[in-house]
C-alpha cells in the first residue's frame, strides 16, 4: 500500500482521566487530565488513535482543550478530511497555510496522519519515522512538594525505581531550598534538573545562580515562552545550561534560539510544534548543531505516549526523556498492554508491532468519554 493518506472520517471525544496524584508547576496544578481522544478512519476503512495534549487551562501554552476542540473541529479537519496527501510529512504544510497558532489542535491530526500510514503498512510507527532505539531512557517529572523534605522524599523514590533523570518542578519560592535538599538526598552523581515553567524574570538571574552550584544537567524554560533574547542574556549569566520547552513552537524559532544562544538543550514536544514533521526539523536542526534533545511530556495517555516513544527512538534524542510509564500517571491506562518502565529506566519499543504497537481499550475509553462528535468529508 502507498503512503497516501485519504482520511475520510475522524471521531472526536473527551475522556477524563484522574491523576493517581495532583501535578503542580509554577503556573497551575491539574488533578484530573480532560484529554481529546481522535481516532481517524482512511478511505479504505483503515483507523488510528491519536492525542491532543492541550490542557484544561491557558498557562502552560495559549491552547486548551476547549480551544483544541474547536479547531479540530471547525479548521483543521476541514482541511484534510477527503483531501489526498501523498505521504504524512504533507500534513503539516497544508495545515500551515494561512493558519495562525493551534499546534496542539494540528498537532492532534498531524500525528494521526503518521499513526496511519504505521497502520496501513502494517509496521511500527517507529520504523515509519525511521527510529533506531530499541528502548528509550526515561526521565520523571516531579510536581512541586509541599516542603524540600517531601520532594527529595520522592525524588529518593524515583532514583530507587531507575529512572535516569530527575526533574523538579520549581517555582519562585520553591526553588533553591527545595534543590538543595534533593541533591543532598540523591548525592552528587544522580542526574538531576529543574524546570520553571517560565516562573522567572531577568531579574531573577543572581538568584537562579544560585542553583549553579547543585550540577543540574540544565534549567528548563526558566522565563517566559517569546523571551528567547532575555534568554540568551540570562545563559551568559549562568554555569547551569539553559533548556527551552514553552519557547521552542517551531523549527524557526529552534533556529532563531540556537542563533541567540537562548540556550544549550532543546525539549521537544510534538504537540508544541504542531506533530512529528517539525518536531523532526527540531532534531535534525539541533543534531546539525550539535545541541542535544530529549522528548518532554503533556502528562499523555498510553496512546500519546505511544507516539512519544517512537519519536524519542531517534538519534539525536540523547538524554532521558518525560516518557514514565503507565502506572506513574494512571490507576488504569486505557491501552493494553500499559506502559511499563524496567528497573533501568528504560522503556522498550513495539517496534516489532503494527501501528501504535498498543491496542486502544476501547470499553474503558467508551466510560471515560464525556463528548462525542463525528466529522466527515462533506
Ligand atoms: O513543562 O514539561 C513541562 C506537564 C504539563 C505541562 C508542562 C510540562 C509537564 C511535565 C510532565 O513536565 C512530564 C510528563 O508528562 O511526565
Ligand atoms: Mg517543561
């Protein structure tokens, strides 16, 4: 079968999922996730599952779910429900045209497009994207504690479970005392690194030196997303190096970043960047450059979370990504088999199975569902 993707039909729901517990950073806490499910159905009857990773509210990125619906719904499925493309990597620039912002509504579309042709081949959406990892190393992400004790208390668990990298969450007032007391408890070699979520201002930069000290891997996204000169000012100023999430929403502005010196390591999130084709500009641009990128995470489903491994298989993907397991978000995943993480933070890859190399729940994703709309080509 060619690559061609005709897609035909797609069902749009909202599932709501309860954390196992709350997720706090700087700018907001979410205790259950309101997550839009796709699943697109071809010409040929063929179907894939996708996820948008917008959140209940603004303050992570302009999109929410609400907003994500409404553009998946009335601008992007319109846009390619009875088009032909000849391959999913024409996706995105079809959706780019005259179309301002919405990555994570794109994003949705756009990576079901690779999730289908996976489908229709019958391969791994991993050898669709010509990945080359077996297993990926995975990192966790912490949510702010109430006190430094209780943080490095679970940052002590994770190291124990084999996680590869910790990442603390911090926040004006929860920050320097709080990184402190996790490195105390972990030692000096464990891999360890802080992320802001753009919590700070210039003005903060002979504080956040103060972290310098405790030989974090990086500073995630310490100031705010369209900071990216404050950014580079901000680097000269600190040993720490500087990772981008919020800021990086295109292969441009990676560009625009690595030219500026804003910083040294690049997250990357398909959902930001509007799915796979940019995030894949991202790394081939950063592996030209010699910057390291690893794969983030949006608090995803098993299904999400089956497109973020497979991008995170390739090569330039070379520190320990937001890629938990199942279990560390969810009483109950809504794919089988759930995601699982060994005892040496590594997660395996179904490259050796067709398409998302999970199969969806579909009973326990019809439970969970709060709304339902269908969309065809007209
Ligand atoms: O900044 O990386 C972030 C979750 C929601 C919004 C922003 C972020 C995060 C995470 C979660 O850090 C990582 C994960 O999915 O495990
Ligand atoms: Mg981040």
């Amino acid at each position: 079968m060619p690559d061609t993707i005709a897609i035909a039909g797609m069902t749009l729901r909202e599932i709501r999922l309860p954390l196992r517990e709350p997720f706090r950073i700087s700018s907001g806490m979410v205790t259950t996730r309101r997550i839009i499910l796709l699943e697109l159905r071809d010409r040929d009857g063929v179907t894939a599952w996708s996820e948008c990773v917008a959140g209940e509210r603004p303050n992570y990125s302009p999109e929410t779910i609400d907003t994500a619906w409404l553009a998946i719904s009335e601008w992007v499925a319109p846009r390619v429900l009875g088009q032909e493309f000849a391959g999913p990597a024409e996706v995105d620039p079809a959706l780019a045209r005259d179309f301002r912002g919405h990555n994570m509504a794109k994003a949705a579309v756009e990576m079901g497009a690779w999730g289908l042709v996976a489908e229709r081949r019958a391969v791994s959406l991993t050898a669709v994207l010509g990945g080359t990892r077996a297993k990926v190393a995975t990192g966790i992400s912490l949510g702010i504690q109430p006190d430094p004790d209780s943080l490095a208390r679970v940052a002590a668990d994770a190291l124990a479970q084999g996680y590869r990298k910790i990442k603390c969450k911090i926040a004006p007032g929860a920050d320097v005392e709080y990184i402190a007391a996790v490195r105390e408890v972990l030692g000096p070699e464990a891999p360890l690194m802080a992320d802001a979520n753009s919590a700070y201002t210039l003005n903060d930069a002979d504080h956040l030196a103060k972290l310098d000290q405790y030989d974090l891997l990086m500073i995630e996204q310490p100031l705010a997303s369209d900071d990216l000169v404050r950014h580079a000012e901000l680097q000269k100023k600190l040993k720490t190096p500087i990772c981008l999430d919020e800021s990086i929403t295109g292969v441009d502005r990676a560009a625009d970043a690595l030219a500026l010196g804003s910083g040294k390591i690049v997250n990357i999130k398909p959902g930001r960047v509007g799915g796979f084709r940019q995030a894949k500009a991202i790394h081939d641009l950063c592996a030209e450059a010699g910057v390291p990128v690893w794969h983030g995470g949006m608090l995803e489903s098993g299904i999400g979370r089956a497109y973020n491994v497979a991008l995170a298989t390739l090569a330039n993907f070379t520190l320990p990504g937001d890629l938990s397991p199942s279990a560390r978000y969810w009483e109950r995943d809504i794919v089988t088999p759930e995601w699982t993480m060994a005892e040496d933070g590594m997660v395996q890859v179904p490259y050796h199975r067709p398409g998302l190399g999970v199969a969806v729940d579909i009973d326990r994703v019809d439970d969970l569902t709060v709304r339902k709309q269908t969309l065809t080509a007209e």
